[in-house]
C-alpha cells in the first residue's frame, strides 16, 4: 500500500501555459453549473417525480457540494491538470489513477458527441432539410479548433459561453419570481396549485423521488472541470479556492431555484415539460412573445459550451496521465503550451460516438452509454476517499497549503459517501439505471485491473 505522504509530484507541467485569466476561471465556475443536463435533462426528472423534483435536487446538490469542497482541498493544495485522477494516484497509487482517469475520459468523449448530436438536432429544427450529420461536424471541427490554437481561445469561448447561460437563468428566475408573486403584468399568481394538486407533492411517491434523485445527480456532473482548468490559469490556488467557495450559493440559486420555480408555474403532468423542456414550458405559461424560442438559443449555448468544455477536459486528463506514465507517450507531446495530440484523439473519439449513434444506435451506441452512466459516482468515490487518505498528509506537510478545508473533516466526507452508497442501492433498485451501474462496473474492472498490471509490471521492471 502506497505511503500517504505527499510529495513534489515526479512529472512536470511546465509545457501548459498559464493562458487562462481569472475572470475565464470565475465565469467558468459560474457557468459550469449552468450545464444541458439542466436544460435539457430536468424535464424527465420531473415528468417522474413532480414537485418533489426540488427536493431531489436538494439532496444531490448537498451531495455535489461535500464532494466539490473535497476535491477543492486537494486541488487547492496540488492544482494539476489530472485533477481527481492525480489525488488518486497520490492517495492510492497508479493503479487508482489509471482507472479513475481513463474513465473520465471516456465519459468526456462520449459526452462530447451526445452533446453534439443535441445541438444539431436543435439546429436541424431551425433550419428542415439541413443534414443533422453536417451540423455535429462543423461543431466538432469549430471546437477541436479552438482547443488546438491556445487555452485562451477556450477560455474565451467559455467566458461568453457562461455569462450568455448566467445571464439567460438570472432573467428566467427573475420572471419567474414575479409571475409567482402576481405582480408580472399579463399573469395571475399560480398560488400553490401546482404544487399540492395532480397528485400533491410527491405524485410520484417514493418510486418517483428516486428517479428524480438519480436524474439530479447526472445532471451535476461537469463541475469537475473548474479544477482542472484551474492548473492552466494565472493564480491555481486563489483560483479553485473562489470556485468551490462559491459552490453553494450557485447550486442553490441555479438549480434548486429553477427547479422550484418551474413546478410552481406549470403542471409537473404537462406534456410540454418534456417535450419542448421545462424552462421553454415555463416561460410559454408565462405567454411572453418568443421567449421559448429564445431559450431554446441558449440551450444551444448550454450544448456547444458543454462540447467546448468536454473536448478540453478531456485533452487534459488524457495529458496528465501519459505525463504521469499511464498512457501512450504520443499523447503528452506539447505544442503552443497545448497538448495537441490529446485534442485530436478526444475530438476523434468523440467523432466516433456521433457515427456509432447513426451506424448501430439500438446496440454498439447504447453499449456505450450504459458503460459510462454511472461514471460520475465512481469519480466522487475516488475523491472522497482520496480526501479521507491524503488529509492527514496534507496537515503534516503544513496549514498553508490547507487553504480550502473540508467541512466537518472526516465525518461529512464519511456521510457523503454513505449519500453515494444510497444511489448505488437506489440505481440497483431501477431496471433502467440497473443496467448501467453493472456496465459501468465492468469498466471500471477493467480499467483497474490494467493498471494495476500495469502497475505490477513497472515495479518489476
């Protein structure tokens, strides 16, 4: 078992540039929350477990925010472009860091072409008889590009990106609130109508809380890539320490808030909540001219920011680790401060996912999400007991390197990993999610038993 003190890593990465500012990391932070799982994916949540959907999202995002300021205390301590997968093998070893790493990066890549594949089909809508086929290609061309020229493009890119998303949910809960108080010209306070009638507040019952929960808590992922882009940016520390500091009030507001808002002004049981989307649902009760279509422009944001963040992300966990020695050497060569090879095999990775939704959808495709659908919980598992192994280290090394601090250290990291166990049994329970928690354990077998053979092999070697 590998000694949990933690020292001076043995790669370096001097070759990334520090491209990013800190209003990029700030609005990434900020708009990263703000993801299509949101947008896109609620109104499934909803349609399952009615109003109760805002309790749901309550307790995923308590889960979200124990796990955001845990990987935020390593991270602030050892900023690195590997992130969760570098505290792993710290904690744990290369094996921990292989498994965890290469999981991430499968589940960027594959997201990188459903996100595309939802972008296009929005597109598509717009503008009939256009090629959806066309679409997923210019924007994986526009955004494999922006990520080969410098990390400032995609700081750029994700700093408009954010604040158009921020901007679009500050006017959408302002409206909202409004349209709830009764005093928005055109519309009637809905009172509590909507929230004790069809069924009261959990139609659903206990069976639909649990496929609301589990809709949530995918829903969040993606705020992992503040503390990867954090290693790239000016002041890493300063950096992840205001984005996990933040964590809280920004769960609160966007989702929480939202969600709330959207069950209170329309029928949780109407059938435009999953067929155009909750907030486009919403903001057509309200009856304001052309918002629906309006949002519908910023879901299309929310996809292609989710694209743009994913081929970087991606890019750079495929980096660490074959800086670290887990992975093909090829991968790591650096050109501009950009590891342009890493971004050419995950946009390409990411290109396949698109053929094989197209070619074998019914098969190879599904195979393929249901390897990936439970992912997520594997990375917050890997964080929480690499936070539970390296603290002590981290205490001993000296205070000032402890400049975020896990709340009730060990016993809310304890909790939220009995909060992780629960949504294992809970995806156990589901026929649906069933399937893929068993795929994505397979995987993750897999995985951990390559590089632990891998492992093995090098300390013979």
């Amino acid at each position: 078992m590998p000694s949990t003190t933690v020292k001076t890593p043995p790669w370096s990465e001097a070759s990334l540039t520090h491209g990013l500012k800190q209003r990029h990391l700030s609005m990434i932070a900020l708009g990263g929350v703000i993801g299509a799982g949101l947008f896109v994916g609620s109104g499934a949540g909803i349609a399952a477990a009615g109003p109760s959907i805002v309790l749901a999202y309550t307790l995923s995002g308590l889960l979200v925010m124990l796990v955001m300021r845990m990987l935020g205390e390593m991270s602030a301590a050892h900023p690195s472009s590997g992130s969760f997968s570098a505290h792993a093998e710290r904690a744990f070893g290369p094996w921990a860091g292989f498994t965890v790493g290469w999981s991430f990066w499968i589940l960027l890549c594959t997201a990188v072409g459903l996100e595309g594949i939802g972008a296009a089909k929005i597109v598509t809508g717009w503008l009939p008889g256009t090629p959806e086929w066309a679409w997923v290609a210019l924007f994986m061309l526009v955004f494999c590009g922006t990520n080969l020229a410098a990390v400032k493009n995609f700081g750029e890119f994700e700093f408009w990106f954010a604040a158009l998303k921020v901007g679009a949910i500050g006017l959408f809960l302002v409206l909202g609130v409004l349209a709830i108080a009764g005093v928005l010209p055109g519309t009637d306070a809905p009172g509590t109508a909507n929230l004790t009638g069809r069924g009261g507040f959990f139609p659903g019952g206990g069976e639909g809380l649990v496929v609301g929960l589990l809709a949530s808590v995918f829903a969040y992922g993606g705020l992992e890539t503040v503390t990867i882009a954090a290693a790239e940016s000016e002041d890493p520390v300063r950096g992840v320490a205001s984005a996990v500091r933040t964590a809280m009030w920004r769960i609160a507001l966007f989702y929480v808030g939202s969600m709330a808002v959207i069950v209170t002004l329309v029928p949780w049981d109407a059938r435009a909540v999953v067929a155009k989307g909750p907030y486009v649902a919403a903001l057509d009760e309200l009856g304001i001219p052309g918002a629906g279509q309006l949002m519908n422009v910023v879901v299309l944001v929310a996809l292609l920011s989710a694209m743009n963040a994913n081929v970087y992300g991606s890019s750079r966990i495929a980096y660490s680790l074959v800086e670290r020695g887990l992975g093909p050497g090829i991968l790591g060569r650096v050109s501009g401060g950009v590891p342009r090879l890493a971004v050419l095999a995950s946009s390409v990775f990411g290109f396949v996912c698109v053929v094989l939704s197209y070619w074998r959808p019914d098969d190879v495709f599904s195979w393929l999400l249901n390897m990936i659908g439970a992912v997520i919980l594997v990375v917050w598992a890997f964080v929480a007991v690499s936070q539970l192994r390296l603290r002590r280290a981290l205490e001993r090394e000296g205070a000032e390197r402890l400049t975020v601090r896990m709340w009730a250290f060990p016993y809310l990291t304890w909790v939220a990993l009995a909060g992780m166990a629960a949504i294992l049994v809970l995806m156990a329970r589901e026929p649906g999610t069933r399937v893929q928690l068993y795929w994505t354990g397979g995987m993750t077998l897999l995985l951990a038993g390559a590089g632990y053979a891998r492992q093995r092999s090098r300390t013979r070697a």
